[in-house]
C-alpha cells in the first residue's frame, strides 16, 4: 500500500480536549487511512512526500443534515415572508414544502442529479468530505425512491441517505395523515430493501406531524433496525425530542424551542443537538435554541447547513461556522467540532471527524494560521485542498 507524508503543516487534530494543535506536524497517510501523526521530526519514513507549505490541516468538514435533492427555488415565497407572511402561513396555504414537492415530482431523475450534484459540488469547495442527504420532497413511493437514488448517485463525497417521507402531508392525503404515515411505514422496507436508506427522520411540527405520528414512524425504522433523528421544536415544544431521544435518536435537529425536559433526555440517550443556524437566520428566527443548557448537560453539539430551498438556501458550511459563533455564540471551537467530531457522531460514523491514527484519511488543508480563522472569516474561502480517503 502506498504511503505519503504530508508535512510542513500545523495539525488541529480535535482529538481530547481543545483543538490538539501540532505546530511542526505531519500526518501519514497508507491507502484510505491516517497511519500516523504527530510532529513532523519524530516522522516514519514514507515513500511519498507532500509538502503542505505551512498549511493548517483539519479534519474534512461534515455536513450532517441537508436536503439537497430537489427541483426549483423559494424566491418568492421569501419575498413574501420579507413583506409579512409566516413560514406557516406560507405552508398552511399549501406554499412552502408542497411547492417545492410538485417541482421536484415535474422533475426527472437526471435533471435532479445534476441539481444536486451542483449543489454538493458548492459544498465540497469548502471542505466537506462527508454530507448526509435526505429525500423529503418527493412525498409518493415513486418520488421518495427518485430522490434517494440521487442521493446514492452523487460523486465526490461520502453520502449518508435519509429517507424524510414524513416531512410534509402528500398532496394525494390531504385530510388523512394518519393513512400518510402508514404509507411512508409501508415505504421504508421496500426502500431499505433497495439499499436506499442509512437512517429515518421526520418533522414533528404542528405544521409536520404529531409525536404519535412520528411514533409510528419511528417504530417502523426500529423493526428495520434503521437509526432514527428528527426535526425537533424548531417552531414550537412538541416535545418531540424526548419522543426521539426514548428510540436512542442520532440527533434532534433545530431546537429553538427546546424545554429544560427535553435537554436531559438528550443528554440521556446521548443523542447529538443539531444546530442549524442557516435556518434560524433565513427565517429571522428569534428564539435562540438553549445552547447554554445544552452545555451544561454535556449534549454534544453539532453544526450543518440544513441545505433546503425554503429555510436555509446555503451552500456555505464556513458561513454557518461563522453563524453558530456570532448567532448561538457557539466558540470557533465548538462551531468546527460541530462540523467535523459531532457531526461524525451525528452520523454514528466512527471511522471519521477527528485526525488520528486508524480513521480515514479526509482532511483539509487551509491557507490560515489557527483553526479559529475557519469560523472568523465569512465570505472567505480559505481552502487549499481537500483530501478524501488519503487522495
Ligand atoms: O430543515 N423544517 C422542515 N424542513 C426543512 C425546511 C423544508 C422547506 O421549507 O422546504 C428545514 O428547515
Ligand atoms: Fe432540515
């Protein structure tokens, strides 16, 4: 197996505590993996050398919770929330999810391909070795089935797929909700079966589904031995998150309007908070979700895009580093450990998020000085190179 030492580089490890800076550092590289780390004196011989020119390297960034997959924009849905409309307002009078779900039916698998993968081409510019994608916005059996073989589709990085049948009522079940929920329980083995799915989400809103509808949804996933996460009181307490957290959730994802109660569920399941400042910022959100408390209970705290076209249109994950620190006044440390350890976690992916020994080989290099300056600067993409299993 071939072997290459990157050197000349300072190592933000975010192993243990802190950043686990290595000043003079290199890391070895063998086929897909880190064999070795450490400062660049005490270095094994390698038959390949790499001379990263003073280069901050850091582990590649994770984007755990996106919707990549679909057709059309919300342009003017966000004109009309600029002029006074609610989110709801806009959902409730069949705007918002529903517009976006009869666009990305109209559309064909390769017209959604090629969307995506523009999309994620945007997100790999700026460091993300890892993405979870979602469906969600197909909303049939047919539409799901399009969109996750999309998402299985997409080149250039690590695709977790998420199967979001539950994210807004089908046009086809208005009025039937509960007969929605047993079509998408019906769904989720016939997709599984297809290698379609690593893990099961739903929106538990008042404009979503209720926790005993995401229940069923949840006891579904469970019986495929699929891991669950949610949207989770991102308008309102459903207390959906103790729901989740009782089904040993991945994440509980949004938060703004998360209780006391829900924080200790979380910190009991060891489920991760996923914050998603993107959407708290694009929608003028107000309430904050309870980051302090989250500290306190030691919930691990992850940071993503929420890539969609109505709540969070970004395709920068350097801008939400940015956004977690000067919106939820996360630390810069806190914000890239949210993009790369947590969210690794966010993930249930062991092999990744950290640079040691033993975990693959994704990494990135940046013209920057200390790690903090991925959070400080927005605007400002300061990516050299993107290494994805050790190439
Ligand atoms: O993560 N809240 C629900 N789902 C998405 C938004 C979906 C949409 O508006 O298209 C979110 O914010
Ligand atoms: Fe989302």
């Amino acid at each position: 197996m071939s072997r290459t030492l990157w050197h000349n580089a300072r190592l933000a490890t975010l192993d243990g505590e802190g950043w686990g800076l290595i000043e003079d550092g290199a890391l070895l590289v063998e086929g897909e993996h880190i064999a070795w780390l450490g400062e660049a004196a005490q270095a094994p011989r390698a038959e390949h050398q790499h001379d990263c020119a003073g280069a901050l390297i850091t582990p590649g960034l994770i984007d755990a919770h996106t919707h990549l997959v679909y057709a059309g924009n919300r342009s003017r849905e966000f004109e009309l929330r600029l002029l006074g409309a609610s989110y709801e307002q806009i959902a409730r009078g069949g705007g918002g999810i529903r517009s976006t779900v009869a666009a990305t039916r109209a559309a064909s698998e390769e017209e959604l391909l090629a969307l995506a993968q523009a999309r994620l081409d945007a997100l790999i510019a700026e460091g993300v070795t890892t993405v979870e994608v979602k469906s969600g916005y197909g909303l049939s059996l047919e539409s799901e089935r399009t969109c996750l073989r999309v998402a299985r589709r997409l080149q250039g990085a690590q695709v977790q797929a998420t199967c979001l049948g539950a994210h807004a009522l089908a046009p086809e079940f208005v009025d039937r909700p509960d007969d929605y929920i047993g079509a998408v329980c019906e769904w989720l083995p016939l997709l599984q079966a297809e290698g379609l799915v690593d893990a099961v989400d739903a929106f538990c809103e008042n404009i979503g589904f209720t926790p005993v509808q995401t229940r069923r949804v949840f006891e579904a996933a469970q019986r495929l031995g699929l891991p669950v996460k949610l949207h989770a009181e991102q308008l309102s307490d459903q207390q959906g998150t103790q729901l989740a957290a009782s089904f040993g959730a991945l994440s509980c994802d949004h938060l703004e309007h998360l209780s006391a109660e829900g924080v200790q569920a979380m910190a009991a399941s060891g489920t991760v908070a996923m914050l998603l400042p993107g959407a708290y910022y694009f929608l003028r959100e107000t309430q904050l979700p309870p980051i302090e408390q989250l500290r306190q209970a030691g919930v691990p705290m992850a940071v993503a895009t929420d890539h969609n076209p109505g709540t969070s249109p970004t395709l920068s994950p350097l801008l939400m580093l940015n956004m977690a620190c000067t919106c939820f006044r996360l630390t810069p440390e806190e914000a890239l450990r949210g993009m790369t350890v947590n969210a690794a976690r966010a993930l249930g992916l062991a092999d990744r998020g950290r640079l040691v020994a033993g975990l693959r080989a994704d990494f990135c290099l940046w013209d920057a000085q200390h790690p903090s300056e991925l959070a400080y600067y927005f605007g400002r993409n300061p990516l050299r190179q993107r290494v994805r299993g050790g190439l």
